[in-house]
C-alpha cells in the first residue's frame, strides 16, 4: 500500500475545491463525511505536484491540508 495518497475535494453544490492534499490512509468511495464534499484521489504526486502548480500561492495556502 502506498504511504501517501494525493486528494482533491470537491463541494458537489458549489463546484469548488475544498482543500488539497496528502492522507496517509485512504477509503477511496470518496465519501468524507460531509453530503456535499467529494474527495477525489489522483493517481500519482507527479499529478498532484502538476496541479498544485497550477494554483495561484496565496490561493493553495488557503486550500492545503495535511491529514
């Protein structure tokens, strides 16, 4: 098993990201808990570092979580 899984989660009413990052453990239905919040694994850190890449700084501080 991996020792780190990249997510992305997704507010399903808004459309908009809730927070990014690392887990150590993963349940991957992407049920978190919360009805409106999808968590959405990518399949690699090549694809994550790619997309972190693409957010604007200020904008991930405000979106990176840790878990």
């Amino acid at each position: 098993m991996p020792d780190a899984y990249y997510f992305v989660d997704v507010n399903t009413t808004t459309l908009e990201i809730g927070a990014i990052g690392v887990t150590a453990a993963a349940n991957h239905s992407g049920d978190s808990g919360d009805d409106d919040i999808h968590r959405i694994f990518l399949p690699s850190e090549g694809q994550y570092n790619k997309l972190i890449a693409k957010i604007a700084p200020a904008r991930l501080a405000d979106l990176s979580v840790s878990s």
